[in-house]
C-alpha cells in the first residue's frame, strides 16, 4: 500500500460561516471568504493497510479516538470501492483548539492525503466538497491564498473556490490572548446559535451581502472596504452569538484590550482591522508596511504573544512512499 503525507494550511475567515442549514452534509447558511496562512499547517499522513482491523489515528505522536475520523474516511472508501481501514498520523503546527480553526488544516490535509492514499486523483473542487464534511471550515483551505466557499444547495454545489489575490501585501498578526483549549466547540455552540439567537436571521441576510461586498472590494484592492468587512462580519457573529440562549462569548477581558489597540491604531491612520473566530485570540488584518508599528503598539500588552504571517499556500502532498 502507499503512505501519503499532505500538508495544509489553517485559514481565518475575513467573512465568517456561522451555522449549518444541513448538519450532516455541512452545508451553511452562507458564502464565506477566508485568507489560508502560510505559519500554521497541519501534516497527515495516511496509509489504508488490509491487515488493520480498524482505523487508527495519532495526533503529534499520541492515540487519539477514531469516532470522528472513520465516518470521513468512509467516505474516502466508499469513493475508492475499498475496504481497508487506515493509520493516520497527524502533525499539528497550529495552536490546537484556541480559535485558530486547527480542525480546517486537519480535515483539507485528511482530505487530499487520504484520497491520494486510497487511489483518487480528485480536483480541487471535489477535495474542498470532501473535506467539508470534515469540517466547515475545512472546505476553503483546500486553496492557498483567498477563498470563496459558496454555500450552495446541496452536496454538489457547496464547496470552496480560488478568488484572485488583491494587488496588496497582505499580513495577518495573531494575537494569543489565550492558547489553551475553548470551553465550548464551535460545532455545539453554532447550532445552538441557528437554534436560539434570535439575531440568527439577521446575521444570515447581512452576512451574504458582505460576501459579495468583499469579492467586489477585492477585486478593486480596497483595503479599507476589505478590512471594515472583515471587522463587522466578526463583530456581527459575535453579537448574534452573544443573544442565543444561555448566552454566551469566547471573548475575555484581554480580548477587548486588544481589539482597543486596535481600534487607537486605527484612530491614528493605522490600516489595521480585528476579526476573533471560536475563541478569545484576536487576528489583526493589515498590510506588511504596517506591521512593525501594531507590533509596537501590541507590545506593552502582549509582548511574546504575537504571531505575525502572510498568505499561505494551498494544500500539497509533501511525500509519500511505497510499501
Ligand atoms: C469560520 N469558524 O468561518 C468560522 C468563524 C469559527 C468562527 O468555521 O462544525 O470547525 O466543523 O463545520 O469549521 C469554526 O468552525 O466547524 C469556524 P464545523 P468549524 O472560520
């Protein structure tokens, strides 16, 4: 059998998916964009072996359970018309579970490694289809740089696509408010989101404008439009995340302490603009000429807890060998 090792990247949502219309496909209730980083990434390496009596996974070297991983690469077999159970073995370089989405590296990386293992030469439209039912956030860093997931109708027509990269130098500043696990995952809160908030519709309606919006600012290299979206889009997920019932925040104190330095950055003609996913972290969007003087201004705060990266290449197989 063959062993192939894929890499992916993490990617933030500059307009954020919030909820799922169909929880079992993972289709949401709206289009998203997101940039993929190029510090954060995730290694997997898969091979499907006829003398494994079920499927087994690591994380960084350690067993973990297999409850969420054999319903995907089931679907990888049924697609291949095989059989054998399969040894994965994932390497993690993002911040697991503070908010920086490790779960859409894993699922693109699990995607193409374990397609590619089991026979498949899938286009990458097919690859953010399967990877999305991994996760949803998955589905667009199947792509390097900017990508578009459509939230379609149905399997078929819900996937991620390449939009073209602005005329800009991008950068992205991740400030690590709080690198330890959240206390809620963002699967459990978003339904109770879609099912309680009565915000939630509001948010679905405003949201799929900015969509739009921000493909049409991109292609104009408008970064005061690109930033100011991807600030509300972020600040709308979380007020209608706020209202659901019990309510609830992944914000903390030093949350808003850094979204403040932003915001002063910004009063002194700073293009800097703050998004926070599903967690307290804050990601700050700029341009690479700015980055020493928010570097500056985060320093008193949040000295050896900033991240600073860029756009970030698609997912590649790195390696794979026979055996
Ligand atoms: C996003 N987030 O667009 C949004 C913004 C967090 C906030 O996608 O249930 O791990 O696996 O589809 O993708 C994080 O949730 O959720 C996420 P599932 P996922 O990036």
């Amino acid at each position: 059998m063959t062993a192939i090792t894929a890499r992916a990247h993490t990617n933030i949502a500059l307009i954020k998916y919030w909820g799922k219309k169909d929880p079992q496909l993972i289709l949401p209730y709206t289009d998203s964009v997101s940039l993929t980083l190029n510090d954060f990434y995730t290694d997997t390496t898969v091979e499907f072996d006829d003398a494994l009596t079920a499927d087994t996974f690591s994380l960084d070297g350690a067993a973990q359970p297999t409850k969420k991983i054999t319903p995907f690469l089931d679907l990888v077999r049924q697609r291949a018309e095989i059989t054998a159970f399969a040894h994965v073995d994932s390497v993690n370089h993002v911040p697991t579970a503070a908010g920086l989405a490790s779960s859409a590296s894993a699922y693109a990386a699990l995607a193409l490694a374990a397609s590619r293992a089991a026979g498949l030469q899938l286009n990458e439209i097919a690859l953010s289809r399967l990877a999305r039912r991994g996760s949803g956030s998955a589905t667009r860093s199947i792509y390097g740089g900017l990508s578009i997931w459509h939230r379609g109708d149905d399997d078929a027509t819900s996937f991620a696509e390449s939009l073209p990269m602005p005329d800009l130098d991008l950068a992205m500043l991740v400030v690590l408010v709080d690198a330890g696990p959240k206390p809620i995952s963002s699967r459990n809160l978003m339904a109770n989101t879609v099912a309680t908030s009565p915000y939630y519709p509001a948010w679905v309606t405003h949201n799929q404008k900015a969509a739009q919006q921000m493909v049409s600012a991109l292609s104009a290299n408008d970064f005061a439009t690109i930033g100011h979206l991807t600030e509300q889009s972020s600040m709308q997920m979380h007020a209608t995340i706020l209202a659901s019932d019990p309510a609830f925040t992944y914000w903390t104190p030093e949350t808003l302490k850094a979204w403040a330095i932003v915001k002063q950055l910004r009063a002194n003609g700073i293009p800097a603009y703050a998004t926070m996913d599903a967690g307290p972290n804050v990601k700050i969007l700029t341009l690479s000429d700015y980055v020493p003087q928010i570097l500056q201004a985060l320093q008193p705060d949040f000295a050896d807890r900033v991240l600073t990266t860029m756009p970030g290449p698609a997912a590649q197989v790195i390696g794979g060998t026979h055996v």
